[in-house]
C-alpha cells in the first residue's frame, strides 16, 4: 500500500499536476491535466491512500473544485483508491 499526504492549499491550479506527479513517484509522461491524472491514477494497481491536509472547501477555487471531484470520482469507482482529508497539529 502507498500512502502520499497532500498539501491541499496546492489544488487551486494546474500547478497541481507536477506537485501531484511528485508525490505520487510517477515515472514518465502524464499531461498536466485532470483526464490524465484520471487515467493514471485508473491503472494503478496497487492500494493507494491519499491523504490531504490544509483543505477547505472555501479556498480551493473553481480548479481546486475540480481536482477534488475527479479525486472523490477515483474514489468511488476503484477500490483500491482512498482518498481522506486530515488535519495536522503541531505540538510544543
């Protein structure tokens, strides 16, 4: 099982896509848009749990919306995908 936390103040553009690739350790070419994260995330094969923090619906912005939906859609048709928002505290 892969487990990637995600700063979700990333989703608010296409800048996305690199930071996702990134994090995710894909190798190759995928475009930098949501088809393709689509379709790569699709064919993986093995348990994936992504988890993200700083996330808030208010702020995400209309593309961030969009990453969001096609992350949950991901969700909700492959079994091996889980995707959990957290929130992550500091102590002194």
């Amino acid at each position: 099982m892969r487990t990637v936390l995600i700063d979700a103040n990333r989703m608010k553009d296409r800048d996305f896509h690199k930071y996702f690739k990134i994090k995710l350790n894909l190798k190759g070419y995928h475009g930098n848009n949501l088809d393709a994260m689509y379709d790569v995330l699709s064919t993986l094969r093995e348990d994936l749990r992504i988890y993200a923090y700083n996330f808030d619906h208010d702020t995400l912005g209309d593309y961030g919306e969009s990453i969001w939906r096609t992350l949950m859609e991901l969700q909700m048709q492959k079994d091996n995908i889980s995707l959990r928002t957290v929130k992550i505290c500091r102590r002194y």
